[in-house]
C-alpha cells in the first residue's frame, strides 16, 4: 500500500498553524524512487513549522523519511512561505 505523503505531511503540519487554510503541500517531482515535496505556510507560521533550531522540521521530515524508507524511496522536503 502506497503512503499518500501530501496528506501525511498536511496532517503533521495544520494542527502547528495559525493559518490552516494555507497549508499547501504539493508533490514537485515523483520518479519513482525519489521524491521532492513542496510544503507552502503563510509567512507567519514558517517559524512555527521550522521550530527552533529546525528541530520541528526535523521531527517532520524524520517521520517521513520513516515511511518512506519501507518503500525504498528517498523524499526530500522545501518548507517555505507564500
């Protein structure tokens, strides 16, 4: 069963806004092995999603990385702001 990533990453992230309704998190490039995630935040919430010292974006992208290892794929994350 394959891991829908943008839902995984949309659910981690919304809870940790301001601005829910502006979480986008968008797939980039899917080449079968790697992976390239898009995460788009209002510019308010881009320290809120980064936490100090990028320890939440971290966390996030270790819980992913964690899924995605089981199905042999290598995914990387852009966290910014609109």
């Amino acid at each position: 069963m394959a891991i829908n990533y943008d839902g995984l990453i949309k659910s981690i992230v919304t809870p940790l806004v301001l601005h829910p309704e502006d979480v986008l998190v968008k797939t980039l490039a899917d080449d079968g092995s790697d992976l390239t995630i898009q995460v788009l935040v209002n510019q308010e919430d881009l320290g809120r999603v980064i936490g100090k010292g990028g320890k939440i974006a971290s966390a996030i992208r270790t819980i992913v990385y964690a899924g995605a290892s089981k199905e042999g794929k290598h995914v990387k994350i852009d966290i910014d702001a609109f």
